[in-house]
C-alpha cells in the first residue's frame, strides 16, 4: 500500500479576512526564505505567518529595498523594523555592507559560509532550517521560499534542484507572483489540497528530473491515467483544477505547478496597521 | 581573465558531429541607440551575420533588447498575446517618441495561436496594417509557441533552416506551467531548429545529444555566469571543456551534480 502524503495550502497570500485569520488557518509551522530576486508582493503576508524568517545572502537587500515599497504611507524605517529576519546566512558576497550592519544592530544573526561554494545559499539556508530547529516538528514544516524564481536561469534551475536534494525530508515551496512550485515525491501518493480562492485554476505536472514511466492523478480536467511524461514528448501544462483535492502518484519526483490569482486591491498597509513581529 | 571563448560540451555516446552554437545578434546597440536600430531595420535582417533570425513574440514581459534583436530579424511572429505585448510595452522602450509611431514601425508579419488572449483592439490595429492573423484555435493540443515553430519551419522553405536561429521572447517568468511549456518546446524541435528563449538576464537554448557543441560566447554581453541543465532526465555523462569547473564523466541529475552558478 502506497503511502499517502498530503500536501495542504494552509497558508494565505490574500489578506481577506486580516492578519488574525490568516494566521489561524495555519496548524503547520512555517519558515519563510527570502532569496535574492524579486519578491512577490504577497511577501509582508507570508512573513506574519511565519515562525521562522531566513534571508539566504542577498535575499537581505531584496527585503531591505522591497518590503518599504510595499507600505508606500509609511516610513521606510517603520517597515524594516517590522520585518526583521531571525537569520541571514550564506557565503554573504552579496548582501550590501549598510543592509548587513542594520540588521545586525537589530539583533539578526548573521552566518557567513563563504568557505563553502561547492552548494548554493538556498541550500545552505535549507539545511540550516534542518539542523538547526529541533522543535520544529519537520513532518509538518512548511518552507516558503520567494524571490526563487525568475531573474538568472541557473539560478532558478539551481533554486529547483534544492527542491530534488531535499525531496524526502522537508516540504518546500517556491513562490513567484504567479506560480507556486513543489516536489511530489515519487510512490506516495500525493493528495494537494487547493485553496480555491486563490489557487489554480491552471496547473501542471513536471517531469523536470527524469521521465516518468506511468503517472495517475484525479482532480484534474485532464487527468493521467497511468500515462508516461517526458520533456519531448507529453508534460501537463495549461491543465486545470477541478476539484478541491488532487491526487498524484507516479514513479519518478514531479514538480507541481499551480498559478496564484494574488488579489492586488488589498490594501496591505491597512492588514499590518497595528502588526508587530509574533 | 577568461582566456576560453569556446565551449565545448559532448555526451558520451557516438558523435554525430560538431554543432556550432554562435551568438551572431546582439542585444547591445553598440552600432546605435535603439532608435537608430530600429528605426533603419526595414527588412535588411541580419545584416552583420550568416544566419537568417526569426522573432517570436510570446505573452509576458518583454527583454527591453526586444526592438534590438527586432531589427535583426527577418521576420517578426506574435504568439497570440504577445501581440498585446508588442502593442503595450514597445512604446514604453521608445519615450520621446509617438506611441502610434513606434507601433507603427513595429508591425509583425503574422500572429498565430488559438487568438483566446489577443485584443480585439491590438488583432484590429495589426491586421488592418498588413498583418496575417491565422487562427489556430481549434487545435488545443498545442501551445500557442510549438505553433508559431511549425509555422515557422513549414512557411520558409526559402530559409536554410541550419542557418536559421529563432530568437523568443516573453517566453520566461510569469506563470510557471507556460516556462515549463515553452522548454519543452525546445525539445519538440531538439533536431530541427535552433531556438533561442531570452529572459532580460537570460539566454536559453538546447544542445542535442550525441554531438560535439562548439558554443561561441559573445562575451560583450553573455556570461560570464552559465549552467548545463539536465532537464527532463538525467546524464550519465557529460563533458565540457571551457569553463571554470568542466564536466569531465560527471553524473548530472536533479538532486546531484548540476552545473549552476558556475563560472
């Protein structure tokens, strides 16, 4: 009997119902990873759901630039006191000196692996987040992980690979604006639970890694039926959700994609009012 | 600094030959502002290389070297939103000019897809200048780039398709599922037809297995960062000489040994 692993959207990028709700949707802890590219402006929310919050080297900057932007009525210095991160860490190459010394002050501890260039920062911050929180039940550890997608190719290509290293220990998803991204483990079968309301209804099944011989889902308008993917030939794109719940099996790892409907009249200043770091 | 400038990448089956990978656009109007590029391209092509280019336009945002690699091609194709793309933001890369102007001088030789994302407005505006609209919509089994391709291989028989590059645009970014498609569409046609997805960071092309890839960097504005991706399955071997950490009979899979970052 295959074993069942679920996968469930209990986090929110639409503030719809206030910070206080958002946070009550969740039961599984969640660590959000801030990487060097642009962040998805739903970034603020995914922070207050948080347990736990890393900037991966340069992700710092992004979070010092961008988080201000996103609170335009506010004093940009209000804001970076709000959102500061327990951890930077990387080989730090990138992050800005100024950015460095004010997170510093703040009481952000700061890791620097510049020794190590054999793995990426992501993969740095991922094995941190594994080794270092003990109390963090990983069965139900959720990494959230924006500013992984677009910009540089290889590093996009380098952010999914983290995805395949860490296949069978942590849940990890790669947020952009429009998509999220996460590994289905291949022979369980896979039951990804959708928030409907700001989920799908366009998705897709990847066979990034390797082609799958025979791959089986339900939910989807068109479903695979013990069906074999591989780039050159069939993959699932432009598929669509019909069904709160999808399953998937399949032989090899696939990455499942499903686009996000981010609701950008949402004034996020009015969410984060009176928000103060949990 | 980096004294290589070629590439070479093999896998360890046998060779079916050397294939020449050259960077022979450019993305840089070290000839001219952009304006000038543009503005003086009429239908001359390429004009400083061998190899005939076509453009591809797809639905997201375009490289703001879009007009650049436009006036360098002999012909220009809109994927069915891309041609909203092409009407929107080409203005936006020309301020000081007249939006109709710019519009104007930009004019594709052919849209084609299903036609589910383009404008009324932008389909009217395009076709009334010339334009042909072909309407693939009922055909749902393909993406609206595999057809812009086929098009593109089946209506240039004057082209020497060795010599032909395609150049696609708008095909990075935005919703993940449509990346994934557009890659896949490099492996469709891994044999027929080289083709190039261009993000403003990135270049993006397939080297086919079983050959020797001679690829010629145009260092003037590629690199010095770049990656071998094995996507879709795994390498049992590959070999590379030219970069700063080489293949030599490396295991390359998701999880493994991926070549990222790497200079």
């Amino acid at each position: 009997m295959e074993s069942v692993l679920k996968h469930v959207t209990d986090y929110t990028i639409n503030a719809s119902r206030g910070i206080g709700s958002a946070r009550s949707i969740s039961e599984a802890p969640t660590a959000v990873v801030v990487l060097n590219y642009r962040l998805p402006r739903f970034t603020p929310l995914l922070w207050s759901q948080a347990r736990l919050r890393v900037c991966a080297d340069g992700g710092a900057n992004r979070l010092y630039d961008e988080l201000p932007r996103l609170f335009p009525g506010e004093e940009p210095e209000a804001v970076r006191n709000r959102f500061k991160p327990d951890v930077i860490k990387g080989d730090l190459d990138s992050v800005r000196a100024d950015v460095r010394d004010f997170y510093m002050n703040l009481g952000t501890r700061i890791i620097g692996e510049a020794h190590d260039q054999d793995t990426t920062d992501f993969h740095k911050i991922i094995r941190y987040i594994e080794e270092s929180t003990p109390e963090l039940d990983k069965t139900q550890l959720k990494v959230l992980v924006v500013g992984a997608l677009g910009g540089r190719f290889d590093h996009e290509a380098g952010n999914i690979n983290v995805l395949w290293t860490f296949a069978n220990s942590l849940r990890i998803v790669l947020l952009s604006e429009e998509s999220s991204l996460t590994l289905l483990p291949a022979g369980s079968t896979n039951e990804i639970h959708i928030n409907q309301t700001f989920e799908g209804p366009h998705c897709g099944l990847l066979p990034v890694g390797a082609p799958s011989l025979s791959t089986t889902s339900t939910g989807l308008r068109w479903n695979l039926d013990r069906t074999p993917m591989s780039f050159g030939s069939l993959i699932s794109t432009c598929n669509i959700v019909e069904s709160d719940v999808v399953t998937v099996t399949s032989d090899v790892h696939l990455l499942w994609t499903i686009e996000l409907r981010y609701d950008m009249d949402h004034d996020m200043s009015q969410v984060f009012s009176d928000c103060s770091r949990s | 600094m980096f004294p290589i400038r070629r590439l070479c990448c093999q896998s360890n089956r046998i060779m079916a030959g050397v294939m020449k990978h050259v960077t022979d656009y450019t993305i840089h109007a070290n000839r001219g502002s952009n304006h000038e590029a543009a503005g003086h391209s009429g239908r001359q092509g390429n004009h400083h290389s061998e190899s005939s280019a076509v453009l591809v336009l797809l639905n997201y945002r375009l490289p703001r070297f879009t007009p650049l690699l436009w006036s360098q091609a002999c012909l220009r194709v809109c994927a069915d939103g891309g041609a909203n793309r092409l009407y929107d933001e080409l203005p936006q890369f020309f301020p000081r000019d007249d939006p109709s102007v710019v519009r104007l001088r930009h004019k594709p030789d052919v849209i084609k897809g299903d036609l589910d994302s383009i404008r009324a407005d932008v389909r009217d505006y395009y076709e009334k200048l010339g334009t042909i609209i072909i309407d693939q919509s009922h055909d749902q089994e393909t993406t609206d780039l595999h057809k812009c391709i086929r098009f593109i291989k089946e209506s240039t028989p004057q082209l020497d398709k060795t010599l032909l590059k395609v150049l696609v645009v708008g095909a990075l970014g935005g919703r993940f599922d449509h990346e994934a498609a557009n890659i896949n569409v490099l492996w469709t046609f891994a044999n027929s037809l080289r083709i190039i997805l261009f993000s403003e960071e990135s270049s993006l092309t397939l080297l086919p297995t079983g050959y020797v890839h001679e690829i010629h960097v145009d260092r003037s504005f590629e690199g010095p960062h770049c990656g071998l991706v094995p996507v879709g399955a795994p390498s049992l071997s590959t070999t590379s000489t030219g970069l700063y950490w080489n293949l030599g009979t490396c295991l390359t899979e998701q999880g493994r040994c991926l070549t990222s970052c790497f200079v």
